[in-house]
C-alpha cells in the first residue's frame, strides 16, 4: 500500500506499507518531500527495492489514487495489478453531489465492497453508473476515471473475506493517526535538517508495535496463488522479462471455498 500524509507547508512523505502472505503488516519505508510527485515516489520505491525487496509473484498495490504513486508503481513494476482506494473514492465522489445524495452513494459503495466475484461489482457498478447520471457530470467522471483499479480486486478472484482489507488504504491510514498524535506539538518543521524523517520514523515504529494481522490473514495465501498464476514466466537466461499486459484477461482462480 501506498499513500501521503502531509506533515506541514510544503511538507509530505509518501509511506509503503506491506502485508506477507501470513497477513502479517510491515512498514516499508517512507520518502520526505515538498509534495506527492513521481520523483519523491519513485526514489522511495528505488529504495525499497534496493533493499532486496523483489516480489517473486506478480505485486497488488493499493493506492489513494494519486497519479504520481500510480505512474511510480507502473515504471517500476509495469505488471503491477492497482487497485484504488474506494473510500478515497467516495469522498471524491460526494464533493461534486449535494448532500441528499449522499446515502445512496454510501449504500452502492458499501454493497460494492462487499461484492463477491467479479460479475457483482460490475453489477454494482453499472447502478452506480445510472444513479450519478442526471445528479452531476463530474461526480460521474470521477467514477469512470477510475477505470478497471476500482475492480482490480474483483477482477483477480480474490476471496472476498479479504475485500474489508484490499479495498482501501486503512491499512496505512490507521498509522497515520498515530503519527498526527505523536507531532502534533511540532510547529514549525525544518525542512534544512532531517528533522522530520526522525520525526515520522519515530512515529511510524511505535505505530508498527501495534500492528496485528488483517482479518482473515488465513485467505492470503489463496491470494497469493493467484497473483503467482499471473506472472510471467521467467526470462530464460540472457533474456530480460517482457511485461504481458493481457495477463488479467486469464481466467481467475475459483476454486475458493470460504
């Protein structure tokens, strides 16, 4: 998982966030800069990958939609499966629609996240089509623009025990918290010393303390059979990989029992 969290006046670390096959939850790293753009994203996921991190199957990340971390994610691992954030969505959604509209929103997204399968949510999708159409244009462009990342989840097959976790950033949104309660009597940041990487690892550490398993971890390793049977094979030796973008077309694993 990938997000940001600003820290000040042109003040922002965008933060990675793992989660093992055990459903176990790890922070990654983070990366200090003046806002979230590619350059900031793209040397914490050098970084990261510097430091031996190296998916062995193809990498499902999600992110709060922002193009910077999708672009970074996209350079770095072009067969990345992305998914967005729905609460983000949500949010972005009901900025553009009066305020009487907002519970049936929040009743399609929630029957969204619990969708099971594919064919569901595009179900789901489609109302929510039909019911933003005649309410605000843009409320319906902010939906479309999400594309195939709002469905990523449901697209792969994934046990939907799991939607509660995969379908937004509270995994990383939660340490943010603690991170706010733990420099909320800083005033001023310098930005002319490493101040707040100290900061934010201090805060980020003391979060990780806390962390527990996702709820139902036991269907991560379902997951994760199924990522493995959309990766590539491996370049034979001498060759380098050649990214195949049709891989999500494949049949999913269905032979989850819950």
């Amino acid at each position: 998982m990938l997000d940001g969290i600003g820290l000040g006046n042109d003040l922002c670390a965008v933060v990675a966030l793992g989660i093992t096959v055990e459903g176990e939850k790890h922070i990654l790293d983070f990366q200090i800069g003046a806002s979230e753009n590619l350059e900031v994203c793209a040397d914490l996921l050098n970084r990261i990958e510097e430091r031996d991190f190296n998916p062995k199957r193809r990498l499902l990340a999600i992110t709060d939609g922002s193009k910077a971390l999708r672009n970074s994610i996209r350079k770095k691992w072009s067969e990345a499966v992305i998914q967005r954030c729905l609460i983000h969505k949500v949010r972005n959604i009901k900025s553009y629609l009066s305020y009487r509209h907002h519970g049936e929103l929040d009743r399609l997204f929630k029957r969204l996240r619990r969708a099971e399968g594919l064919e569901a949510a595009e179900e789901v999708v489609v109302e929510l089509k039909n019911f933003l159409k005649g309410k605000n244009a843009q409320a319906l462009a902010s939906l479309e623009e999400a594309g195939d990342e709002l469905l990523a989840v449901h697209g792969l097959g994934a046990p939907s025990t799991l939607n509660t976790t995969l379908l937004n950033t509270n995994c990383i949104e939660n340490p943010f918290r603690n991170v706010r309660a733990k420099t909320r009597r800083v005033s001023r940041w310098r930005t002319d010393t490493n101040m707040a990487s100290k900061w934010l690892a201090y805060a980020l550490l003391e979060a990780e303390r806390g962390f527990r398993r996702i709820n139902h971890c036991k269907d991560m390793k379902h997951l994760a059979k199924i990522l493995q049977s959309f990766s590539p094979p491996p370049p034979e030796e001498g060759e380098k990989a050649t990214p195949s973008l049709s891989t999500l077309d494949q049949k999913p694993a269905t032979d989850y029992k819950p």
